[in-house]
C-alpha cells in the first residue's frame, strides 16, 4: 500500500508535517518521498508541478490519487485506512463535534501565523508598515491565547480535542511547534507548552521531526514579544 | 433530529451558505435557525458568543455538540447522517481524492476572493496601496482561471470534482455564485458561468439562497474587470 505513495515535502512545513504524521499513524511507514527545498525553489520543478499546478509542498500521491490539500490528504488516509493504525476521527458525536471543530480553527491559528512570520516575504517594501506589524501581532497572540485557554479548560494530559490523539492533533501541533520554533514564550502560554512537550514525543511526530530543526534547533524569535 | 440543531446565519456568507446546502442535502430541514445581521453586529450577540468565544456566523449547535467551523460542521452532518439524503463524500478511492483535493482548494479561492472584496474593510486607509490592490486581484483572476480549467478537464454537466454533486459542490459553488454577484465576467469565464447556472437550479441551493440576494439580485462590480 505505502509503496504506491510519493509526498514531495519540504523541512518543516507544517502543511507537509500533517501528511508524515498521519502516515505515521496509520501505520504506512514505507511510502516513497522526496524532500525538496523551498529556498532552491524544487517546489516549482517538473516533478512537483505534473501532480500539483499550484507548485506548492506538500504534494501527494496515492496510485493515481492525487490529493495535495494538507487537510484533504490526512482525510483521505483516515477514510481508506480506517481500521489501521490510529482512529483520527472518533465515532461519539460529542467527540467528533470537538475533533472537526478544532481541526478546522487550525486554519485560523496558521492564517495568523503567516501574516507576522512571512509578513517582509509577503508584503512588498513599499507596502510596509508598522502598524499591520503591531495589528497582525495583535491578532496572533489574541489567537494564541484563545487556544492557551481551550487547554486550560481540558483535564492535564488532554489532546487538542479530546484525551486522546485525533486528527485535531494531527492539524495544530506542528502549527504549535512551529510557534514554539519561532520563539513563542513558554512562560506566557504555559498549556501550549504543556500540549507541546506532550506531544512532541510521540513516536508518529518523532519520526517525522523536521531534520532540519535537528541540526538548528531554534529558529528565528519572531514570536518572541507576544 | 433536525429539531434538536441551532444555525446562526448571516445572508450571503458562503460559510454559513455552506451548512445550509450540507443540511439540505442531508434532508434535515426543520432545523432552528437565526438569520442574524453583521451590519447591526449580531454576530457578536450572547447567544452567538454563548458557543462561539470568535463571534462569527455560522454558529451551529446539535444537541449539546457545537461545531462552528463550515467544513467541520458539513463533514460532521456528511458522517452523523451517512446514509440519509445526498451521500456527499464518495466511497471509491479515486472520486473521494477528486472530492477532497476541491473542497480544500476552496479554501484557497475563499482567500484570494475576501483579499479583493474586503480590501477597504480589512485595511486602514493609510496603508492602502494600488499595488496591493492590483496584485490581489491578479492572484484572484489566476485563481479563477484555475478552476475555470479544472472545468474545461471535465466532461460537460460535470459538477466540481465528478459527474455528480458532492461536498466539493458544497464548499466551493456559494464562493462561485458570490464571485458572479459581485460581478465576475461570464464571457472571461464561461465554464464558471455554466456551473454556476447548473447548481443554482438545484432544490438545496434554491431552497437556501440568500434572501438579501432576491430582493436586490447584482451587487457591487468589484470583480468586474479581473
């Protein structure tokens, strides 16, 4: 089964991350990849771009399924590979309420993320200003904590969703790592911290740890004042 | 079962637009519903709050389960009511990758459009640019040529990832329909136009169409001249 997929991934996208650890989970260890670079620009080679026009990372195949969307992908192994390795979507309605709830303000938590670390990659000199520096801070760590609060409400030891790990977890903790990577306090966002540790140890996240943060083990402080 | 949901609505929003075609298709009409106004803030309103610390519509309730995020609420709907009305995620392998492959470039596309129609909303005027304006609707009108190919690819009458209607339809045609009403060109994007004319006839998207959209059927032509 593994044999017949390729991700084309890229060092610490947690985009590309998602599909590892999913894989991970659902036991197919064994499937083709390739690690490409983003600074190289391979995300727009001949490879990439035959499966995925947008020549984006992650990009993925399953036999002739192409499904390159992150969340679209880590969906797709739960349903053909259901019964194997992790359960990501509970059965209980209550939990799968929490589950999808959480896996979709993910996408909140990464839009916030990009527009303060990718703000001088995206914004043109001339179209700088501080003051969208201060707001887009602003709204990240209002967001940030919002989530800070959602583990403050859960038992100790909770996941993202639920007690137990689920495709919420599969979604947000590289998004959480990443923040953690770029700086985020621990001091001020001690639950994140807590979910972090918890997680970052489990052997689906372990064997897909971006081998780059191996050798430079703490990014850019971009995150540091919030 | 529908008795027991509670839909917080706004007129036009493809999210909330989203969870009313899902719950249509799924033959849970008889559901409780709050059409409420953004203009007055109602979003921001104690009941909204009550289950959506965000404050946005939609907010939805099942019972005690609360799931506000669209995609999250059309996925729980799709796999609490699995076999009853429309089944919206499909069973075989390579229609269910076509399926989710679309439904998360949505999101994309939901981007792109609220970076071009929410331009003056979300940015301050002093840091206003013609450039940012120009180089969002460029993106925009790319994006849409995207999709407008992925149609041409598909055998006419096709819907947005196979030859029959699914939760890519449900994600993606209330971004196409609010593309047109703010005055995307049907000659620049025909296949666009012949989607959009084939699902709006369907009994769910009729039977949830915008009120605010009958009585004044065109609005702004912001998109008129990607």
């Amino acid at each position: 089964m593994a044999s017949s997929m390729i991700l084309y991934w890229g060092s610490g996208s947690p985009p590309c991350w998602r599909i590892m650890i999913a894989l991970e989970e659902k036991n197919l260890q064994g499937y083709q990849q390739k690690l490409l670079s983003f600074e190289k620009n391979e995300h727009k080679s001949e490879p990439v771009m035959a499966i995925n026009p947008r020549g984006q990372l992650p990009s993925f195949k399953h036999g002739d399924n192409i499904i390159n969307e992150s969340f679209g992908a880590c969906l797709y192994l739960e349903n053909q590979f259901k019964s194997q390795g992790t359960q990501l979507i509970p059965d209980s309605s209550a939990e799968q309420a929490l589950v999808y709830q959480r896996m979709f303000e993910t996408l909140t938590l990464q839009q916030k993320m990009a527009d303060v670390i990718y703000y001088t990659w995206k914004v043109p000199e001339g179209e700088r200003h501080d003051s969208a520096v201060k707001r887009n801070k602003e709204a990240l760590s209002a967001e940030l904590q919002l989530w800070e609060g959602y583990f403050q409400k859960m038992d100790a030891g909770s996941y993202a969703a639920v007690k137990y790990f689920t495709m919420a977890d599969v979604m947000v903790f590289p998004q959480i790592a990443y923040a953690f990577r770029f700086g985020l306090s621990q001091e001020k966002f001690p639950k994140l911290e807590e979910y972090h540790n918890l997680v970052k140890e489990r052997s689906s996240v372990q064997a897909s740890w971006p081998p780059h943060w191996k050798e430079t083990p703490q990014g850019m402080e971009i995150l540091k004042d919030l």
